[in-house]
C-alpha cells in the first residue's frame, strides 16, 4: 500500500471518529487537513479486532464514558460511571446495566466513548486508548479498538521487545519503526471486515495500555510517523527474536517471492547475547518418529506409520545458513521437507507445543553397535523465522552506538526511514 492510498483510507476512518471523540471527550484531538498540495494526515488511526467468539462481554473505562447505541442510523447516547455488558441478543446487540437493567435491545452498533483526559476504555479488564466499538457477527459480538496509530504502537513494543535500558533506546525506536511499518502497510488488508489488524500473531501482538512503558512511549514518540520504504512503497516490515548469525532471503525461508530488501545479511555477532543464540533439542528415535507420524497424520488426514528412522540428512542450505532441504529415510518411505517447514516436523521434546527454535541448526546421530539409530541432537542457532529484523541483533547494535535508521538499513537492503507525518 502506497502513500497516498493509506493517507485517503486513513482520512476516511478518521473524520467521523474525531468528530465523535471532540463530541464525548474533553481532551483535545488532533484532526485532519487538506491542503492545496495535496492530502497529508497528522496521526492515522487504527481499528484491532481485540476479541470475537464471544456472546457477551464486560465494557467500560478508567472514568466515565458514554455508551453510544445505533439502530437503524438513528443514535442514542448515555453516560455510566460503571461497567456495563454487551450481549449478542440474536444477531442483534443489548446492552445491560447494573442489576441486569436493560439500558438497550436490538442495537446494530455500540461504541464506548472515554471522556476526559488520561480515561483508558476497558474490555473484561483490559485498558485500552481510543474507543471500543462493538458490532454483532452472526450470534456473537466483534470487539474493535479504535485507536491512534502511535498510541496504538505503545501496546505493541513492548511485547516485542521486552524491558529495554537507555543504552538500549535506538534498537526500540528501530522496532517501533518497523511495528509502524508493517502496521501502515496492512491497513484495510481485511477487505469488507470492520477492522484493519487482529491482536495477535496474525498481524501483530497488542496488549494495549496495561503494557505500556516509559521508556518504549519516549522511543515511539521520538519516532512518530517514520516508516521504511523501498521505491517508496512501505516494506514487508518482518522481524524475529534472534537470527544466530545471519538473517535470511524470505524465499528461501517461506513458499514467497524474493524480495530486494529482505536478504540475508550478517549479524556481525551483535545478537550472540542472547540466550537463544546457541540451543539444543534431544530426540529419542522414538521420540522423533512419534512427532513426524503426529504431523503427517495431521497433514494427510489420516493415521500415517513411517515405521523406524534409520536417517536424516541436511541436503541443502539456504545461504544464510538454515536448512533449506532435509531428507529423513524410514523403513516404510522416504520423506523430504524443506525451508520453515522443517520446524513444525520437528518440534520439541521440551515443549512439545512449540516448534523448533530455528531453522539454522545441525544435526548429531548416535548409533548402536548394529548402526541402528538411537537418537538425534539437533544443535542449533536463533530463534525465529529469520527474516527481516533480528530483535536481538538490533539490540546489540545500539549497545554499540548505532541509531535506528542505520540498524535498520542493515538488516533491510537498500531500504530509506522517512517521516510520513
């Protein structure tokens, strides 16, 4: 998504709510312009599906709010110093107060607006800035933040990228670019749906207010509205943990077209920090057949015996150094995988519901005295996809004096940082 696209859609989205914020709260908002040289927008705003699935949920805010319920276009407005709940009342929403008191029935939309300064909207107690908007789908209910792009960023970092020191500063504001980034390049990526970004691993983890840091705020706030771009489009803004050494080409990593920017380049050791930057995995043969038979199984739909390992062979490398094609001999087949595949087949022994930490790893048999193969040790490097941004390389390079704009330079090829607004 380009420039002048996300600043028409974003332009959209937000004249409607600031009027409505400038309505019920008494904090001052900034709003959009026009100007002769074309459009350009101060804050774009953001909406995150934060819950669905649900039938009902506790609403409510820090302070007052009010309760904004539309039916048919037609609006009706209350004010409520206490929670409410929201209900899907047969495809239609209610609204119920203290005491189980019906305050509404038959609601198309609710909107629970914070007034005042400093007023954080909760969700089954959960802060959030901005509003909450609550729509019916099917007979459960949509619940949708409706937030500022950098508030927004502020229940984003700090997930991502952990308590971070001063002299550790440039390497979050180096991910808060990068967050922005991948969030501007998404916006409206759910055609037809109500919500720009779901907040989980599916775009990007956000846990609003409650994780809320003075130091990563400072960090966003120095950085508000830089982006990467590449031929002035915003970049696949991916990142990871910890790359081991080297990062990756993504068509080398996943089933994706090469991209120019996302390359493998060198950590130069700046995330050997770290404490996934060296890590082993143990499999029992029958430990490794139990997981490879546990994921055919899955993947085939229907109950698959390979019978017993008697090899596994790295056939071939991506150049960042992860295994790019494995061979793993059985006694009832042969069965290749390759790029981060791999990692679901395998898995873990110490967490069996995790996959393995990275795809850069090598592989040690043991053998009885027959040549019968007893065990695999899977001694690697990294964790994480291995794409894009190393988190810990970045963090690494600002201990020794990069700024963000260079960090990120190094990691994405031939990218610019520009302020967007």
């Amino acid at each position: 998504m380009n420039f002048k696209t996300i600043i028409r859609y974003s332009a959209r989205i937000g004249t409607g709510l600031c009027m409505m914020i400038l309505v019920w709260s008494c904090a001052t908002v900034p709003g959009l312009k026009e100007e002769s040289g074309g459009s350009f927008i101060r804050v774009p705003f953001v909406r995150v599906l934060l819950q669905e699935n649900l039938d009902e949920a506790t609403v409510g805010a820090d302070g007052n709010f009010a309760v904004e319920c539309l039916r048919e276009g037609k609006q009706t407005v209350y004010y409520s110093p206490r929670d409410v709940t929201v209900q899907n009342d047969k495809g239609k929403i209610k609204v119920v107060g203290r005491g189980k008191a019906v305050i509404e029935s038959g609601l198309d939309e609710v909107n629970i607006i914070p007034r005042g300064v400093d007023n954080r909207v909760k969700l089954n107690n959960s802060r959030y800035r901005g509003l909450l908007k609550v729509l019916p789908d099917g007979q459960n209910l949509e619940l949708i933040n409706i937030v500022y792009m950098e508030d927004y960023l502020k229940g984003v970092v700090p997930p991502e990228i952990g308590k971070r020191s001063e002299a550790e500063i440039e390497a979050v504001k180096a991910q808060a670019v990068a967050a922005r980034t991948y969030a501007m390049a998404h916006l409206n990526q759910y055609q037809g749906e109500p919500f720009d970004m779901k907040s989980s691993i599916l775009d990007q983890v956000y846990e609003g207010a409650s994780v809320e840091n003075r130091l990563i705020s400072r960090a966003i706030d120095a950085t508000a509205g830089y982006v990467i771009t590449y031929h002035d489009e915003f970049i696949n803004a991916y990142y990871h943990s910890t790359c081991g050494g080297m990062t990756d080409d993504i068509g080398d990593v996943w089933e994706r077209k090469d991209i120019p920017y996302l390359k493998a380049v060198s950590d130069e050791g700046a995330c050997s920090w770290s404490k996934y930057y060296v890590w082993k995995e143990h499999f029992t043969e029958e430990q490794l057949r139990g997981r490879i038979e546990q994921y055919l199984s899955s993947d085939r739909g229907r109950d698959l015996k390979i019978g017993r390992i008697t090899d596994v062979k790295i056939n071939q490398r991506t150049s960042g150094g992860r295994v790019l094609k494995m061979l793993i001999r059985a006694e009832n087949d042969v069965y290749k995988f390759q790029k981060d595949r791999i990692r679901w087949v395998i898995g873990r022994t110490s967490d069996p519901d995790l996959i393995l930490p990275s795809g850069r790893f090598d592989i040690e048999i043991d053998r009885d005295s027959r040549g019968n193969l007893q065990s695999i040790t899977f001694v690697g490097r990294g964790y994480g996809h291995g794409v894009g941004m190393c988190q810990c390389g970045a963090i690494g390079l600002a201990r020794e004096g990069w700024v963000f704009d260079k960090i990120l330079a190094h990691y994405y090829t031939d990218v610019e940082t520009k302020k967007l607004y």
